[in-house]
C-alpha cells in the first residue's frame, strides 16, 4: 500500500482469499480513517484468483470512503476478475481505470 496525493494505491496479491482480505481491510481502514487518503485504487495486474471475500472486502471499503466523500477505483484488472466483479454488481459502485488512467 502506498499513498499518492489523496490516493490510497492498494496492490492486490496474486490470490486474495479471506486471509487476504481481511489483512487488506484492516490496513486499508486505518489510512482511510486517519484521513490520509480519501479514494482507494485496488490496483489487480498481478491477482490471478479472487473468491467472495474480496468482492465483500471491496464493497466494505466502498461503504467507509463513502462516507469520507471518497470513491473506489479498480485498476488493471484481468478479463476474469472484471467478469467476477461485474457478476457481483461492483460496476454500479466502483469505476473501472487503466494504468493510464493512474497516472
């Protein structure tokens, strides 16, 4: 995790199961209430897998930044992991951004 400007840079692992999310969240949460950050990009070029725990742990980050007026970005997501947030209904919650966009 690396914060730039107001933006919580999140690099997610290759596999992101419960183990996973939960150390993601705890992490996440105490930068976003600190107020150091107020958007969060989960940055997905290196996740391979992913199961319900990270949809769940995305959408709970969702809900904390939101109330900072904050928003989360999914960045370099492979096909696979697009399909699974999309089925998951993230789209109408996140917006999706290229490495370009990033920069």
């Amino acid at each position: 995790m690396q914060i730039e400007d107001k933006y919580l840079v999140i690099q997610m692992p290759e596999e992101i199961d419960h183990h996973q999310a939960v150390l993601i969240r705890k992490q996440a949460d105490e930068k976003i209430v600190k107020g150091e950050i107020q958007d969060v990009i989960f940055d997905f070029s290196a996740t391979r897998v992913m199961d319900s725990s990270g949809i769940g742990m995305i959408m709970g980050r969702q809900r904390v930044v939101s109330n900072f007026g904050g928003h989360i970005y999914i960045a370099n997501a492979s096909s696979r992991i697009h399909d699974i947030l999309c089925a998951a209904g993230l789209q109408k919650i996140v917006s999706f951004i290229t490495a370009q966009e990033m920069n």
